[in-house]
C-alpha cells in the first residue's frame, strides 16, 4: 500500500479535479484503452501535460504537492539548502511553479543526456555539491525511470531528499525504486483510492470500476484490491 499523507479530502478535491478536467479519466470500452510503457493495455490514465496551458491547473497540481511536502517533513516551511527538481518532461511546467509559490530553488535535469555541443551539464542551474533535492513527477509505473532520474541526480553530487508523484498506479513501481535505490517514493494519489471515490460519488459507471478493477486484478500490487473495496 502507498504511503498516502495528504488527507482524504485534499485527496478528493485533487481527485475530483483532475478527473473534470480530463487529466485523470478511466476508458470503458476496451478500444479506447491506452498502451503504458510497460506495453500493459491500461482503461486509466493521467495525462499532466495537457494541465499546462492553463494556470488554475498549474497551480492546484502545484499547490497539492507543495502540501505533500509539507506534510513529509511536517512543517510548514522547509530549510536549509534544499532545491526542487521536476523530472523530465512531464513536470518541467509544475516545479517551476512549485518554486515560484515557495521560493524554493529550482534545478531542471535535462532531458536530452546526448547534447554535443553548449551546456553538456545533465542537470541546468546552479546548485552546491551535498545539496538536497525534492524531486516530482507524474506518475509511477514500473519505477524504471524513476531510478533513472535518481541516478541523474545524484551523479552531479546532489542527494535526492524525496521523491514525490502525482499518481501512484500501483504496478509496483514504488517498491522496486525503494529496492534498487534506497529511496520511498511518496505518492499524492494512488489509482484504486481515486477509483473507489469516483465510484462513490457516481462520477464513473460500475463498468469504468470494474476494467480499473480487472486491471489491478492483473497487474495491480498486493493490497490494491482491497483499497477498491474488493477481494477476489
């Protein structure tokens, strides 16, 4: 089970949000289902790029993960020679507004490691060597990238204090990143919690319940199941 700080109903209205506007949405017909990296055939999905055109969105995304921070290192201000890092591409966007709303420094990994000429740095701004960094991203699958984008950091000599995601999908990515690398990753989401609320609510129908339901069944972690209030 993911470990969930934010309260239920900051989870909720984070919820809420990104299924009305389209960010987070679950497919009913198996047609419409979308292809993950894991090659898996997925009925939900959570698509933060279409968030950043607009600033309201930014800003709620922005806004709940500043609060997951704050809630991991219970307080309300965080201290000393911290910085903030969006994983590329997806977060680019949202940690400059993260930074922006705190005053956080701001660090960007660079996406593209195989530039020839320029600035050849993995990672652009200016940041000490020791220095810690809260680094987010959208969501959690595998976790392969995610131990990619920790290496990235800490091969510039930077430790990665914490690592935040929007959406844990619960396929075991969060467990294989704690193995590989030491590091937890801490979700604002996680797919079988936002399921049963829309459920719950009567925002989703019993047949976008049960594909999330068949998919988890397959694929999901131990424990998923029960969070959607299922035992099969």
């Amino acid at each position: 089970m993911p470990e969930l700080l934010l309260n239920e109903d900051t989870r909720w209205e984070l919820t809420r949000t990104l299924f009305e506007e389209n960010i987070f949405g679950i497919h009913q017909e198996s047609e419409d289902f979308i292809t993950v990296k894991s090659e898996r055939s997925s009925p939900h999905y959570l698509n933060v790029r279409d968030a950043v055109t607009s600033h309201t969105l930014r800003n709620k995304i922005a806004s709940s993960l500043i609060s997951l921070t704050n809630a991991k290192s219970e307080t309300s201000e965080v201290a000393g020679d911290y910085y903030v890092a969006g994983a590329p591409e997806a977060m680019t966007s949202f940690v400059t507004t993260i930074a922006d709303l705190t005053t956080w420094d701001l660090l960007q990994p660079r996406a593209n490691l195989q530039k020839t000429n320029g600035n050849k740095s993995p990672i652009l701004g200016r940041y000490a060597s020791g220095g810690h960094v809260f680094v987010y991203d959208d969501v959690i699958t595998d976790g392969k990238t995610k131990i990619d984008t920790i290496s990235q950091i800490e091969s510039c000599g930077l430790e990665v204090a914490n690592y935040f995601v929007v959406l844990d999908r619960q396929e075991g990515g969060v467990p294989l990143v704690e193995k590989e690398t030491g590091h937890t990753i801490i979700p604002a989401l996680a797919v079988a919690g936002m399921t049963r609320m829309l459920r719950g609510e009567g925002m989703i129908t019993s047949r976008q319940f049960d594909n999330v339901a068949a998919y988890i069944y397959q694929y999901g972690e131990p424990g998923a199941l029960e969070e959607l209030g299922l035992l099969f």
